[in-house]
C-alpha cells in the first residue's frame, strides 16, 4: 500500500514499510491534463480508476486506466455519500 504525497510541482511515493520510494520526488507533470500553473493541494485514489487531484476551487478527476484528465468540476459542498456515485 503506498501513497502519493504532492510537495509543489513534485510528488513522492510513500509506503508505510519502506518511507519515501526510491526515485522520487518525480514531476507532477508526469500526470498527462493537470493544471501546471498552480500546485495540486491534495489527491486521492478510489477504487473506481480514478484519481482526484484538488487545487483552488476546482478538481481533476485523472483517468488511472487511459492516463489523463477525464474531467474539470468546481468543487461544489457534497454529501460524503456522494463520493461513493463517482
């Protein structure tokens, strides 16, 4: 298990075992349809091949599986249950 921590216009893996991955910090831009111009604030995977990435008032939902930005949405006040639709 591993997550993605994002530092400014990088990111690190982390794994609980073994810390920061070997090769990392990488460049965000590696992540084809992201915003450059600003920094990502916060991302999280789902199970549903997706991965949110947070920056202002928007997100980016990154299609894990194609690789690239499938949508654009401002960030609107969501139930919690809500995630589980997307």
């Amino acid at each position: 298990m591993f997550a993605d921590l994002s530092v400014g216009f990088q990111y690190y893996r982390y794994t609980h075992k073994l810390g920061v991955a070997v090769g990392y910090p990488k460049p965000l831009n590696l992540w084809r349809g992201l915003p450059m111009q600003s920094t990502i604030s916060a991302a999280v995977n789902v199970a549903n091949s997706a991965t949110y990435f947070f920056t202002g008032q928007y997100f980016y939902r990154y299609n894990d599986v194609a690789f690239h930005v499938r949508n654009r949405q401002q960030i609107i006040s969501w139930p919690a249950t809500m995630w589980g639709q997307l």
